[in-house]
C-alpha cells in the first residue's frame, strides 16, 4: 500500500493526536485548536471514503 490509499487514516490519526495533546498541555480552551483537529479528522474520513470507493 502506498501514502495514498492510507493518507485518510493518517489525517484521521494526525486529528486525534493533536486532541490528545491539546489536552495534555492544558489547550482545550482554545476552540480553534480543537476546531482544527475536528476539521482534519472529517477531512480523513471524506479522503479515506474517497479513496476506498475509487480503488
């Protein structure tokens, strides 16, 4: 499998570690911190649909 197939997953992953940080350094008062980990984790799953529908 190449970066492609798995960029969804990444994103998805990538999202939820900025979450876990972002609670760990005390950041969960910043709403457009997690504003923007929601936004990647949304964008994995559309990629990952995307590109499971196309392979």
């Amino acid at each position: 499998m190449n970066l492609k197939q798995n960029l969804g997953i990444l994103l998805i992953v990538l999202g939820a570690l900025m979450l876990i940080i972002s609670y760990f350094a005390d950041l969960t008062d910043y709403n457009f911190y997690n504003i923007g980990a929601l936004i990647i984790i949304i964008a994995g799953l559309v990629t990952h649909i995307v590109m499971t529908k196309r392979s």
